[in-house]
C-alpha cells in the first residue's frame, strides 16, 4: 500500500508488549504514517511519540489504547481532528464517546486495529 491512512495512536508506548506498541509496529509495517500520542517521550521503530497536541494533525483514523476513564480530556480534542473513523480496541469501549463522534459524522467502531491489519479490514 503506497498511499496508507494517516493514524493517530492514543495511548502510544515503548514497551513491546503493549498493543499500542504493536499497532504502531504493524501500521508502519503496512506503510500506514502514524503519529504516536503518548504521556512519556520515545521512539517506536521511525515514529516518535509525541506528547503535546497537535490542532493541526491531518488524520484518517485514531486508534484508542486509553481507557474510557481518561478519554473525556481528548474527546473534543478528537473531535476537532475531524478523522474519517476512531477505532475503540479491546478495553476502550465508551458508548457515548461513540454516540457523540457519530453525532458528529464521524465512524465509531469497537474493533481490533492489530485484527483488521492482519485480515486486511483496516
């Protein structure tokens, strides 16, 4: 895939054994760009997690690793990205998180960002 969708990690992570850690891996595997969010600095193979906020990021889709607890604080920051899709993976389900972005006209589906990767769904 030449042109991939431009990803937003939330929750990004340098401990390989988390899966925002491998969804980072398996996007840029898949030659999706990803920009990595996270509360602690790092690199993941050639992304950089970022720890401030950017209003300007140019994003398809974001890929939830938080759990619902601390989603309000970047939910209208979300919003405001205007990303086609936010996929809620395993752990990070918040129904009216979901209602809200639909209302807003964004997708909002419960899924597995590591799965649709690996059957070609993403």
């Amino acid at each position: 895939m030449k042109n991939g969708k431009p990803t937003l990690v939330i929750g990004a992570n340098t401990d390989p054994s988390k899966y925002a850690y491998k969804a980072i891996k398996r996007l840029r595997g898949s030659d999706h760009p990803v920009i990595a969010f996270g509360p602690r600095p790092g690199v993941v193979d050639d992304v950089t997690i970022e720890n401030e906020w950017n209003e300007s990021w140019d994003i398809d889709t974001v890929t939830l690793y938080i759990n619902p607890t601390r989603q309000p604080e970047y939910e209208e920051k979300i919003i405001s990205l205007h990303p086609k899709r936010v996929i809620f993976n395993p752990g990070t389900e918040n129904p009216a998180f979901m209602r809200e972005l639909r209302q807003n006209g964004i997708e909002a589906e419960m899924a597995c960002t590591l799965v649709m990767l690996a059957t070609d769904q993403y």
